[in-house]
C-alpha cells in the first residue's frame, strides 16, 4: 500500500502522489484558456476603439483635408498657417503704429487716406505650386486676381455675389473651367446664362437678415443646402460695402463648409452707394455702419483680424485706378 501525503496547502484534503501531476495539468488548462478569452476580449475592445476612434484621428491628423482635396499639399498649407499666424501677432501693433505716425505728422487724430488705409493688408501667401495669379473676368473694374489651379477640380462650386446684370466674371468663368457657378443678387431679376450656370433673386447674407426677410436673404449654409453643394472652391464679392455685412456675420462652427478663395472689392468711404439701404434711410438700421458709410483703419484691422481667424490669409491686392478707397483683395483658406 502506498503511503498517503496530505498537501501542504489544504490541510485535511488527501491528495495523492499520482493524481498531482494532473491536477496541476487541468490548472494550466483553465489558465491558459482563460488568457485567450482575455487576450482575445482586449483585441476586439482595441479593434472597436480603433474603428470608433478612427475617423477623429483622421480629423486630428488632417483638419484641413477638404483643401487638400482642393489643391493646396501640407507643405503649402504649413507654410501659409505660419504667415498667417505671424500676420494676426503683428496685427494690433502695426495698426498702432501707422495710425500714430500719421498723427505725429499731421498733429490731429486723422485716418490714413487713399489706398494707404489698405496697407496693413498686403499679401502674406502665394498661389499653390509657385503658380500665377491669373485675371478672370477682363481688365475692367470686376476683374479679380486668381488662383487658376484651385478652379480645375470637378468639385469646383463658384459662388457670385453682386451682378447689376453683368455677367462679364460669370462667362469668363464658365469658359475657362468646368466649374459649376451661382450669381446672387435680390436687387435685379436676372436669367440663368449657361447650362452650369444658374441666377438667384436673393442675396446671401446673415442668419439674421434670412430670417427677416427669407424672400430676399438666404445664408451660405442655407444655399449650399439648396443646391446641393458640400464646398465652395470661390465665394465673389462686388456689392458696394455689403461685403462687411456678409463676412462680418461668417462664423467659424464648420470651417470645411467656408469657402477656399475669397475675391472682393473692399471699400472704406461711400458704403453701400447706390444700393436701397442707401437710398431708403429706414433700411439703414440693418447695417453695420449706418449714415456715414466710413470705414476706419480700426474697424478695417478688426475686419480682415476676423478673417484671418476664419483661417483666410491675403494672396492678392489690387487698388482700383478709379476709386481711391476700393481695393479688389484675394484670399485663401490656409487652416
């Protein structure tokens, strides 16, 4: 008879010498298929965290993806977001110092005159790929400095601000490119002028302004919805100071939903001439500078200081030969 062992550890139970070994066999079963269930559990957590988390890496990685697929590479994009970043530090104190030399030497409280007043606003980028800038629209008063390679995409939306029935921009866009465009404006009753092209009777405007008068007004958001459009590749200014009220009310919320190229004449004198506003004192209320229709250095700093935070940096300035106080200014959203 063989002799029987107590285990050391569970006093009382009578285990013997042969029947150890696999005891010790089924432990290390249940052990190593308790790790597999374990191990295989952690992976599908990870796989789950990583499909989950994926597309906010993505973001993280590449906020600025829908300019990529506009045209702009990262190499651009780093460059033109530290120009701007370096523009919108020395903002404030350039501002300062142009206002006060002008005050030394004219011993008053004066503001810069003629196309001096544009002068903290001159180009900081360059056009993607080292190219040109390229006029669309002929070389009369309308014309805008662009950048072609940015209207070349399939996706190209251009969207037209201000006509008085002349198409001139409007057809040289439709001949050149492939670009779909839309022409803006409540004041005349235009007509479509080209299989992509389509006229409408309102003018873009703020969220408050459509809900005012939705007859007439209708926000960015609101049209891209209606036609259908993800982006805006070219967003074109002419409307006689009404590019403050337009601009001024743009927000930040969906940067992807803002345009790629912003091209506008900016006026600081005469604001709003020859619109309704300025010829019906009652509409005047709407507006942000109602009566005078003077712009200030100031204001004019905190304006582009707005776009530059929306991410817009000058490619372009070009002061109008027959207007002292109107400059055509290019821009692109480089973050």
């Amino acid at each position: 008879m063989h002799a029987r062992k107590i285990h050391p550890c569970a006093p009382g139970l009578d285990v013997s010498a042969k029947s150890l070994p696999r005891q010790r066999i089924i432990e290390l079963n249940l052990k190593a298929r308790l790790v597999f269930i374990y191990a295989a559990a952690f992976t599908g957590l990870l796989v789950m965290l990583f499909f989950i988390t994926a597309p906010v890496l993505r973001e993280l990685r590449a906020p600025n993806r829908d300019l990529l697929e506009v045209g702009f590479s990262q190499r651009f994009l780093k460059t033109a977001s530290a120009n701007l970043s370096d523009w919108r530090e020395q903002l404030f104190i350039n501002t300062i110092s142009l206002q006060s030399a002008i005050e030394r030497r004219e011993m008053s409280r004066v503001q810069p005159q003629g196309y001096s007043r544009f002068n903290l606003f001159n180009p900081i980028v360059q056009c993607p790929k080292g190219e040109q800038l390229e006029v669309f629209g002929g070389n009369d008063d309308g014309a805008k400095f662009l950048c072609p390679s940015l209207l070349t995409k399939h996706t190209c939306v251009v969207y037209s601000l201000g006509s008085n029935l002349d198409y001139s921009f409007e057809e040289d866009i439709l001949q050149r490119t492939s670009c779909q465009v839309v022409t803006f404006d409540c004041t005349v009753s235009g007509s479509s002028i080209h299989p992509r092209h389509t006229f409408l009777k309102k003018c873009l405007g703020s969220a408050a302004s459509m809900e005012g008068n939705p007859q007439e007004w209708v926000t960015l958001s609101a049209a891209m919805a209606q036609f259908g459009h993800s982006s805006v590749t070219l967003l074109k200014i002419d409307i006689e100071g009404y590019e403050f009220d337009v601009l001024g009310a743009t927000k930040s919320e969906n940067k992807h939903a803002l345009p790629a190229m912003i091209a506008m004449e900016m006026h600081y004198d005469d604001l709003y001439f020859g619109t309704g506003a300025w010829l019906n004192i009652e509409e005047q209320g709407t507006l942000y500078w109602p009566g005078h229709g003077k712009v200030s250095l100031a204001e004019l700093s905190l304006f582009m200081f707005h776009l530059g935070n929306l991410g817009y940096a000058v490619v372009s300035r070009d002061d109008n030969p027959v207007c002292e106080h109107c400059s055509e200014f290019t821009l692109l959203r480089v973050e």
